[in-house]
C-alpha cells in the first residue's frame, strides 16, 4: 500500500472505487504519441485542415513516420518532428495509433 | 456509497484501522480528487487526459469565467478577420463528455498543507493533487506609468476577452495615415513570436483600410522568435507600413501617458493614433499568492512531473511554469498538460512516473495565405527539458508562395485541431 494515497488506500479496501486494470493510456508511449493531437486531434480525428490518420493501419503509419524522418516523403513540419524521436519510438507511436478508435 | 451512515462507515474505517481518513471519504464515488485551476490550454487539457487516463479520477476544473477565450487566433480577430465567438472556447463537452466537474469561481487560496483550494465565493475544494494552470499576469508600472486603469485606454490585449475587442475597436476607429505602435517585452513572456504576427496581420488590416498609416515595434530585445522570416515576408508585404526599432536603436518601451497618448523610450516621444502595450509579465497571480514562484515571477518544477518544487502535491504547467527550453505557448501548455497527467496517475498510485516527452509547434499568420512555423520535441537531458538536437527548427527562407499558404491553412488546421483536443 505504500505510496497509495490514503483515499484510494479507503477506497479499494471497501471495493469503492476500482481502478480500472487497463490503464495503460498513460504508458510512456501514450503521453509521447499524444502530444502529436495537439495537431492532428485527440487521436489523429482531425476536424479541420490537418491531415486525420485515425483509421491508417500500422504499417502504413510506421512508413510514414520513417518516410519522414529519412526525408523521404516531402513535408512542411512532419520532417522536422518526425527527427525528434528514434526509429524505435516512431514505430511504437504508430502502433498506439493503430490501436486507437477509429 | 451514498447509503451507507457515516456510523458504519466509521466502524468499517476502525476495523481496517485507518479513523483518520474520515475527511477523504466522499472521494469514494470517484477515486482520487483532483482539482485544476485554469480552463486555457494548460488545464482544459489536464482536465480531459486526466479522465482519458483514469476514468475513476474524480476532477474538478475552476475557471475564473464561463468560457476561456483563446488567445491563440486573437490577432485574426484584432486584424478583422474572424469575430470573438471564434476564439471562444466553452467547457461543455468537458462536463458531458469528459466527465469532467467545472466550477466558475475565482480561486483566492491554496492551502498546500491542508490540501485545500478556496474560492471567492467561499467555496472549499480539498485535493489529492493539484494542477495550477492560471496562465500570466502583468508587471503593472514596470513602464512607468503603464498600470491597470492605463491597459484601458492603452490595451495589451495580452489575456484574449475585453481587451482583444477594445483593441480592434481603436484600430477601426483610427484615422488613415495614422501610426499604430506596438511596444514588445523582454523575455521571457507568453507566445516570443506573438507580438511579430500582431503586428503583420495589424498591417495587413492597415495596407487595405488606413492607407498611409505606419506601425512601429518599440522592442526592448534585440532579436525575436523567426526574426528572419518575419523580417523576409515585411520586406515582401508590408515594406513601408512596418519599422521595427530593436532595443540597441531605443526601441525599449519605458514610460506611457496613457490619458494624454503618449509613449517614450530614453530618447524619443511618440503620439501614436492607437498604442499596444505588451508589459513584462509574471505566472498567473495566484501562483505568486500560493508561493509556487521564485524570484524569476515564474513557478519551477520537477521536469518529468510538473510538480512544484516549492510546494508538494502541486503541479505548475503552461505559462505560468519555469520549462527549461520549452516556449510560453498554447501548445507547449498543452502538451505539458498530458505529462503531468500521467505524472500524476503514477504518483497517485505509487509508481515511478514516466520520462516527460513533449512538442511545440507556434504557427505564425502574416497574412490570411502567408503563414510560418517553429515546431521541436522535447525531452529531459541533464535533468532540464532541452529540444532533441537534430530536431525542430523554423520553416525553410525563401520557400515559394505555395509553401507559405500551405503553412498558413496548417496554421488554421492546427487552431481547430488543439481545440478539439483540448476542450472536446
Ligand atoms: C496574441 C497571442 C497569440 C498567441 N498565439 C499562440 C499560438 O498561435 N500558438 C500557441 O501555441 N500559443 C499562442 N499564444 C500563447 C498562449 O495563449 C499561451 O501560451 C497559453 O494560453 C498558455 O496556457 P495556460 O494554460 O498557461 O494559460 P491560459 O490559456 O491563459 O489559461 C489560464 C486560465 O486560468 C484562469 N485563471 C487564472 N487565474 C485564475 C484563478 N485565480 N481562479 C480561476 N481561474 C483562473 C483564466 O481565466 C484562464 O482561463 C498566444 C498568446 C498571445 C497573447
């Protein structure tokens, strides 16, 4: 219990209030890939004139994000974002991605 | 929950011998409190992430007023080229969608030790954890004679509202051939390059309804956020309309009248027609009151969580934090707000929180089709938020006219885009 603070602590002793298991949106990939929906929407559901990538299967997103990186694919920003993270990280953000609500 | 007496209930605590968290109890029904101050970009965002990370959470959001109107977009409105409704954003969805609890309310108090937010109203929010997102508040009398009473005759409309509508009436009102000056602060303050795309859009209203006028930028820096784009496209758009006098030729804003209009620098007295007086600016005064700022008027925090380093189980984002190499900016207070919500879910449940990974991007509008950008990725190097070398940067000089539209409709993209994601 340590480091439980003591709400919860009364809480989940009494079975109150249960802490869902799957909490996994707030993994580290999580908060990296979604500081990409201040631009693209919570997500990647662009509203407006942002490119949506919602609904992009894995492979096509990882390839893109690569394709930006290397200088591959032609860009305003993307290039200059896409240098910000290892090959390693791009491919797990376009994993969470993938795994979103369409 | 609601059903059971206190009695038992107190019964059940002594059993489990834990009686001293009576005063917790109502926070049952929704897990952990936690309260946000600030429904801007900062803590509309905390608000929403939080519950997308924990639904359990139970979080309340207190806002000044009943909807934040965002500055971000505000120079389109100044320059006539969308109206307030625009640029204001309600917390609705939030509550509906979100779950999310929202009081109007000013908050007068922290109480770090009794973990406790008060209100004008008298209102008492206790919390398990705390995010502080009140955005900036102004040096009043830094330029002399610039405090308050005169921002109403002379606006900085630095916080969007009143003073964004004020500003648009003078600039309508003004006589063609007048000058229009506008006085930029030393850094660091909220948006480096928002004075610069001010100023362009202003000219842009200047060049097809005050023909004749001028406007100059009384800078007390020598250099700015994008200088070099900003200076490629006046050359291109606004030649004889814009002048801007860095601090090295007494561009430095030092003394106003507001009431007889007039401006000085060391050496030079100006009339201009309308005056836009950007001051030196501090965290949101309620970090002050709460002693979440040091020296500086801004709030030092842990890098990878946002929490105070001076007070505990508070966490400063947005303008109001001291973010090593991260901007003052909309999106900047955006990005943190996620950071901080996963740091907080961690440390609510007793896990190591993660390592912070953010992004800035600012666009910059200098006409309707003209638009430039700074975008980077941030991450924590030698225990300080430092830009990832080789990222980020500004957008290529001398590109052609595609790519600037290109980046003015991204620019218009992103606008709507934070929005959703921030408040819907
Ligand atoms: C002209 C201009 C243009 C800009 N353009 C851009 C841009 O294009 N892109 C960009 O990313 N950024 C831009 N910015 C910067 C952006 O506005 C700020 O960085 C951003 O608003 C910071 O978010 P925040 O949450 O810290 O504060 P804010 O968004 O200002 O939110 C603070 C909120 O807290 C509330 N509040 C304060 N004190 C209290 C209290 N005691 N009790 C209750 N409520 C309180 C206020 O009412 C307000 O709603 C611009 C700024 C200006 C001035």
């Amino acid at each position: 219990m340590r480091g439980i603070p003591a709400t919860l602590a009364v809480c989940l002793a009494f079975g109150l209030a249960l802490v869902p298991a799957a909490a996994k949106a707030a993994d580290p990939v999580a908060v990296m890939a979604d500081a990409c929906s201040g631009c693209h929407g919570t997500d990647g559901h662009s509203i407006g004139g942002m490119p949506a990538f919602s609904g992009k299967k894995q492979d096509e997103l990882t390839k893109a994000l690569r394709d930006f990186k290397s200088g591959a694919k032609e860009a305003t920003v993307m290039d200059r974002i896409a240098k910000g993270y290892s090959v390693e990280q791009l491919d797990a953000i376009a994993a969470y991605f993938a795994s979103r609500k369409k | 929950m609601t059903n059971i007496s206190r009695r038992t209930f107190n019964g059940l605590l002594g059993a489990a011998g834990v009686l001293s968290m009576a005063g917790t109890l109502s926070a049952c029904s929704g897990g952990p409190k936690v309260v946000v101050i600030g429904g801007g970009f900062g803590g509309a965002t905390a608000a929403k992430y939080l519950k997308r990370y924990d639904p359990s959470l139970d979080v309340t959001l207190i806002d000044a007023d009943k909807s934040h109107f965002t500055c971000p977009f505000s120079n389109t409105v100044i320059a006539g080229m969308n109206d307030m409704a625009y640029i204001e954003r309600k917390f609705d969805v939030l509550v509906n969608k979100h779950g999310v609890k929202v009081h109007t309310d000013m908050v007068v108090a922290i109480d770090g030790a009794a973990k406790v937010v008060k209100t004008k109203s008298g209102q008492s929010f206790p919390y398990d954890r705390l995010i502080v997102s009140p955005g900036i508040d102004f040096k009043w009398n830094a330029i002399e004679g610039y405090d308050e009473a005169a921002s109403h005759i002379m606006p900085h409309a630095w916080k969007a509202g009143p003073q964004t509508v004020l500003l648009r009436k003078q600039l309508e009102a003004m006589p063609a051939g007048g000058l229009v000056v506008i006085s930029a602060p030393g850094n660091p303050f909220r948006c480096p390059p928002g004075p610069y795309e001010r100023a362009s859009l202003i000219a842009g209203y200047l060049k097809k309804h005050k023909p004749k006028s001028k406007l100059m930028i009384l800078d007390s820096k020598d250099a700015f956020a994008k200088d070099k784009l900003f200076k490629e496209g006046w050359e291109k758009l606004y030649d004889d309309i814009i002048e801007w006098v860095p601090a090295a030729k007494n561009g430095k804003v030092t003394k106003v009248n507001a009431k007889e209009g007039v401006v000085e620098t060391d050496f030079e007295k100006f009339k201009p027609a309308v005056s836009n007086i950007i001051p030196p600016q501090t965290a949101g005064k309620i970090a002050l009151d709460a002693g979440l700022a040091d020296k500086s008027g801004f709030c030092p925090v842990d890098p990878n969580t946002f929490e105070s380093t001076l007070v505990k189980g508070v966490h400063v984002i947005g303008d109001a934090a001291i973010a090593g190499e991260m901007p003052k900016s909309g999106y900047s207070a955006s990005s943190q707000a996620k950071v901080a919500a996963a740091a907080i879910i961690a440390m609510i449940r007793g896990e190591k929180p993660g390592e912070m990974s953010a992004i800035n991007t600012c666009y910059s509008l200098l006409a309707a089709d003209y638009g430039i950008s700074v975008a980077a990725v941030f991450a924590v190097q030698d225990g300080k938020i430092a830009g990832i070398k080789g990222s980020g940067g500004v957008s290529p000089m001398g590109a052609n006219y595609q790519f600037r539209k290109k980046e003015a409709d991204f620019a218009v993209g992103w606008y709507q885009s934070v929005s959703q994601d921030s408040w819907a």
